[in-house]
C-alpha cells in the first residue's frame, strides 16, 4: 500500500517536473525564435516585439483571417500587410514611433 502511493508519487514528480521547468523556457524560445523566424536582424527588444507582435494580434482578430497574423509579421513587420494592419487599427498616429520601433528590431529603415 505504502511503496504503491510511493510509486505513483514518483511517476507523478517525474512527469509533473520536466513539465514544469521546461514550459517557461519552452515559451521564450518560441518567442526568440519567432524574432529570427521573421528575419529581424536588428536588436531584440522584448517590449518592442511584444508591441509590434500585438499590433498583428489585434489584426487578426479583427479580420479573423488565418494567414493574416504571420503575413502581419512577415520580414519583420515591413510588408504592406503589416502597414494595412496599422490603418485598420487606426495607429496612423503612432505611425513615426512605430516605424523606429520596427526599425530597431529590423535593422534596416521600414519600408512603410
Ligand atoms: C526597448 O525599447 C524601449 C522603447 O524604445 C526602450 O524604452 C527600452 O529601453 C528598450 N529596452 C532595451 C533592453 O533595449
């Protein structure tokens, strides 16, 4: 009875701690790697993706189209898709302070 409960104990740590300690490093390295997926080339500000990665979120949501949020991100938020997402949202005013964001992570001057 004992050494039973002992056992199930133990599988349960084993499965319980891999799952544990690998999920927040799992969910960061997805998120890292979403950056160089992306072809960012700049630096990686997670404050500025999240922003940015937001801004596409919120698109999709919007339009409820699939392929819309990875277009929105597609080579580093500089596609037209990424630029219509702005205008559907209405951040046309924060447009400049957008732009410098996406050109910090991307390395290069945004073609918007
Ligand atoms: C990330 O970008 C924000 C906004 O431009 C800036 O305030 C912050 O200092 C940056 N963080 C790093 C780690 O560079």
């Amino acid at each position: 009875m004992c050494s039973k409960n002992l056992f199930i104990s133990l599988a349960l740590i084993l499965v319980l701690v891999p799952m544990i300690v690998s999920f927040p490093r799992h969910h960061t390295l997805t998120k890292r790697s979403s950056f160089f997926d992306i072809e960012c080339k700049g630096v990686f500000n997670k404050s500025i993706f999240f922003r940015l990665d937001r801004i596409c979120e919120d698109c999709y949501s919007l339009f409820r189209e699939p392929q819309l949020h990875s277009l929105c991100k597609k080579r580093c938020f500089t596609t037209e898709y990424f630029k219509g997402c702005l205008d559907a949202l209405q951040l046309t005013d924060e447009q400049e302070i957008i732009k410098t964001y996406v050109k910090a992570i991307n390395g290069a001057e945004p073609i918007l």
